[in-house]
C-alpha cells in the first residue's frame, strides 16, 4: 500500500490532478493500494474516514505479518544522516573548525591538511556558506563530481536555510572548464579538443590540454562573471596547473580569497604532491592548518586504519586517523570475513549487508545506511545487477495469493522484495561458508556524524 496525502487540497482535487499519471500506472484499478487522502479526512476519527485513511483499521489482514512489519521498519525507520541534518553545523564544529570557517585573520591563501573524518569538507562548506551570507560570489570546486551535492547540503546545514545552495556556484574541475568556456563564447575550443583527438588522448585533455585553455579563458573573465573566492575540496588530486586555471577566475584587484584541504593518503589517482616551490608558487605562505582526529569513525575503526598505513604504508608522512578528543565507541562490529581469489564475493558482501539488517531488528537500521565499499567497478557494478535480479519479485507477502480481493500484480513499478526473500534469493546467498569464508563480516558505527566505511 503506497498512498499519497494533500493537506491543502481536496481528496476529489487531488484525484483530479493525479488521474493521468495513477491511469498511465496502472493505480486506478488498485484503490485500496493507492489511496488518494485530501484535506476534509485529516482529523476526522468516524468510520468512514478510518476506512480510507486506514483500510485494514477494522479488520484482520494476513498479508501483514510479523515478519513483513520487521522488513518494513527497515525502509520506514528514518537513517541517522537525515536526522543530523536539522542540527545547525556550526554546533558540532570545534573550536579550531570554527575559526577556519570564520577566517577572522582575513587570510587570503589557506590550505588545509587532516586525516579523513577530520572535518575537512565541513570547513570548507562552513566557509563558503560564510562568504554567501556576506554576499561574495563562491566557487567550490571537486575533482569528484558525486561529492558536489554532500558539499551543497553541508553549506545548507551550517546556514541553516536552503538559500544558500542558490548562492553558491558548486562544479567538478572539468565541468568548471567547460563552464568558462561557455561564458566567454569559446565553445568552439573546447569542442575542438575533443574532435581532433583519439580515445587515447582524453586522459592528456584532461590533464594538461583543457586545463591550460580554462586559464586563458578564465583570465579573459569579465569583472561580472569572476568569484570572489575559489575553494578547492579534494586538493591531493588536483595538479598545479589546475590551481593556476582556477585563480585566474579570481577578481584582477588581488581581493579574491582562495583555500584548498587536501589528505594526501586520500591520493587515489596517483597524483603527485605538490612540491614547497609549486605551494609558493600557488600563493600559499607559511604552515599548513591542520585538523586533527577522526569524527567519522569510531575510535576502534581508527585504530585499524592507523594500524594498516603502519603495517602496508610505513613511509606515508600524513596523518595516521585518530579518534576525535573524548570520542566514546558505541556499537562498533568490526569482523574480518577472508575471500579467495575466486571466491563469491559479490554473494558475501550482499549476505553481509543482509546480515546487519536482521541482526539488528530490535533497533533498526536503516537501508539507505548500508554501504558497500569495494576496490573493483565491476564488483560493485555486479553488486548492485544482483540486488536488482532479486528485486524483481515483487514484495508480495505469503496468502495474499489466497485472498478474493484484487492483489498487486507481480512486477509492479516500485515494488521491492522482503527481506526474507531476498534472504532465498539464489543470487543472494551462496555457499559462502564452502568457499573459504573463516569468519563473518559486517562493519556498524552508529552515532552523531559517524557513517560506516573504510577510510
């Protein structure tokens, strides 16, 4: 049962404006299981009303079972991540956090160093909602596209009002590039770029030719069209150049304000760091700021990290990932599960995320909190080909098939299976145990800020 309710329109109204898309679905043949609920029947407790606000209120269903509700409460139980949304950010920075999103020094150039789970993005969106709010046109710039809008949400939260993401021009550096060839008209370069080499060209394109261009376009900027400061996320995989293409976008006056954060153990392109002559040469003067202790793993998940970089990386000069100041560990699992080389690993990571779902009913965890993290694109690409395999079956509980009423048809848009079925699912649960696997896995750390994962 999947039901939509208007609390300033009509239940007529409402049906009125939906008709062609609940006709275009298929719901319209299905009333019980797509109800339309309008405004007259909120706060009404007489039968009729209860009948359509809650259809099974005055009757037993055998399509509901303990089973089913203990499946459900893992997509209805709202994830941890929603919740710290609606606390101001600006109450859980530090103080030293704090003082770099203010910038009362009024330092023009900073750069920003810490482990991961630090705070380093916080900072940076915490600054940049700083610059908004005093009217300054901001530029944040990523090397990963999908880490823009985590950005954007955290400038919302330490504003505290959705304004902001409005104010705020937020891209990844390559976008960025063909951003400032759009506006000073040199649409035909860039396209010409991508013309006249082969396939084995993109990654020079990419990493010298376009950024090269960016900068003569960007110093071409008119006065209008430039930001008053650049902020950079994700610094370790940007090349110096890329850096002298983005200050070129700054005002011509010398007022503008830039800032990169970097963690160089966090170099997964094999970038090489920027040596002391590149830093002056960049605009940066003295020592770097630096962040210390981990807010995103538990002091446990930190150990293991620091004691890995030891082990595997004992020449890494950075910070090793410490626990955040007076940090208590709270409900951290941490098991090693070992794979052969051939072994069912898309079938045990799957199995594992099942397994912290139904560890875990009488506090449920939410299943936009699962992740999976893995070394391989085509590991994860199959990941999530078998999770959707299984998702054909549509989440249809036993004996409904046994009763006279209209039933969802198998299939249907949206639908999902159970847990339990999923749990059956041939594609879901291998013989993990005769392929090697000593020991079961799955990693949780619930808490304020804290998200599983690996650093």
């Amino acid at each position: 049962m999947a039901g939509v309710i208007f609390t300033s329109a009509t239940t007529r109204d409402a049906e009125d404006l939906l008709h062609p898309l609940r006709k275009a679905k298929g719901h319209n043949a299905y009333p019980k299981l797509y109800p339309v609920i309008g405004v007259e029947l909120l706060g009404r407790q007489d039968d009729e009303a209860l009948r359509t606000l809650l259809s099974s209120a005055r009757r037993n269903d055998d399509r509901m079972s303990d089973r089913v509700a203990t499946d459900l409460r893992h997509w209805l139980v709202e994830p941890a991540f929603s919740r710290d949304q609606r606390v101001p950010l600006a109450q859980l920075l530090t103080a030293k956090q704090r003082s770099l999103c203010v910038n009362k020094e009024r330092v023009r150039f900073r750069r920003v160093k810490g482990p991961a789970g630090s705070g380093k993005s916080l900072v940076l969106a915490g600054r940049a909602a700083e610059l908004a709010k005093q009217g300054r046109r901001v530029l944040v710039v990523t090397f990963n596209i999908t880490l823009i809008n985590y950005l954007l949400d955290l400038t919302v939260q330490y504003a505290q009002s959705g304004v902001v993401r409005r104010q705020i021009t937020a891209l990844n550096f390559h976008y960025w590039c063909r951003r400032v060839a759009e506006i000073t008209g040199k649409d035909d370069e860039y396209n010409a770029l991508w013309s006249q080499g082969g396939d084995d060209d993109v990654e020079e394109i990419l990493r010298t030719r376009l950024p090269s261009k960016a900068a003569r376009w960007a110093a071409a900027l008119e006065d209008d069209d430039r930001w008053d400061a650049v902020l950079v996320d994700e610094g370790q995989d940007f090349l110096p150049a890329w850096w002298d293409a983005l200050m070129a976008a700054l005002p011509t006056d010398g007022s503008g304000e830039a800032m990169l954060v970097a963690d160089r153990q966090q170099n997964v392109y094999d970038i090489k760091p920027w040596t002391d002559l590149e830093m002056n040469g960049a605009g940066f003067r003295g020592p770097w700021g630096v962040l210390e202790g981990s807010h995103r793993m538990s002091p446990s998940l930190c150990r293991l990290a620091a004691d890995f970089v030891d082990r595997f990386q004992p020449d890494v000069e950075e910070h090793r990932p410490i626990p955040a100041q007076g940090e208590f560990e709270f409900r951290t699992e941490l098991h090693w599960l070992q794979i052969e080389p051939t072994g069912p690993v898309v079938a045990v990571c799957i199995d594992a995320m099942l397994g912290i779902l139904s560890t875990s009913d009488d506090d449920p965890v939410a299943v936009a909190e699962l992740i999976c993290l893995v070394d391989r694109e085509d590991i994860g690409l199959e990941i999530v080909r078998s999770s959707e395999r299984s998702a054909s079956t549509s989440f249809i509980p036993s004996g409904w098939g046994r009763r006279k009423t209209k039933r969802k048809p198998t299939g249907a848009a949206g639908s999902w299976p159970s847990l339990g079925a999923m749990r059956k699912s041939r594609s879901l649960r291998s013989r993990a145990s005769r392929a090697g696997r000593t020991e079961r896995s799955s990693s949780r750390y619930r808490g304020r800020q804290i998200r599983p994962g690996w650093p």
